[in-house]
C-alpha cells in the first residue's frame, strides 16, 4: 500500500520519532533515506512512502501518533 505523507502538524515534531517510524514500517527505507525524508516532510513537502499491507493498520496508528497526516494513493 503506498501513502503520501503530507505534514506533521504537531508544534514541536519529534525527528527522531518520525525517522524511526519511517524504518519501520516503509518497505525500502533505511536511516539515511529516513532522515532525509523526515526533513523534507517537515519542511512541508509531501513525501510517498509504501507500507506492507500487514502492517499498514499499526503503521497508521503509529503515523497519527506523531501528527503525521497521510493520504492514501490509489
């Protein structure tokens, strides 16, 4: 399943949080591609992740815990 993670909207977002959940629960990301992506989420940009269909309903409580909003991509 892929998501585009839009924005954290949370007022002091927890890099090392996001960049750990990205290594997680994305197929294809390690923590070089993680970090890089959690800067480019939080200075606004969206960013397109895929997640493992088993996982994906613990991957989304774990995005929404971090005020990370997502979309799905069909």
């Amino acid at each position: 399943m892929k998501i585009n993670l839009l924005s954290c909207f949370a007022q002091r977002p927890d890099r090392r949080a996001i960049s750990k959940c990205l290594v997680e629960i994305s197929h294809n990301t390690n923590e070089a591609l993680s970090e890089e992506l959690t800067d480019i989420l939080l200075e606004g940009d969206a960013v397109e992740i895929e997640i493992g269909d088993k996982s994906s309903g613990s991957a989304l409580r774990a995005l929404r815990k971090l005020s990370v909003e997502y979309e799905f991509i069909a």
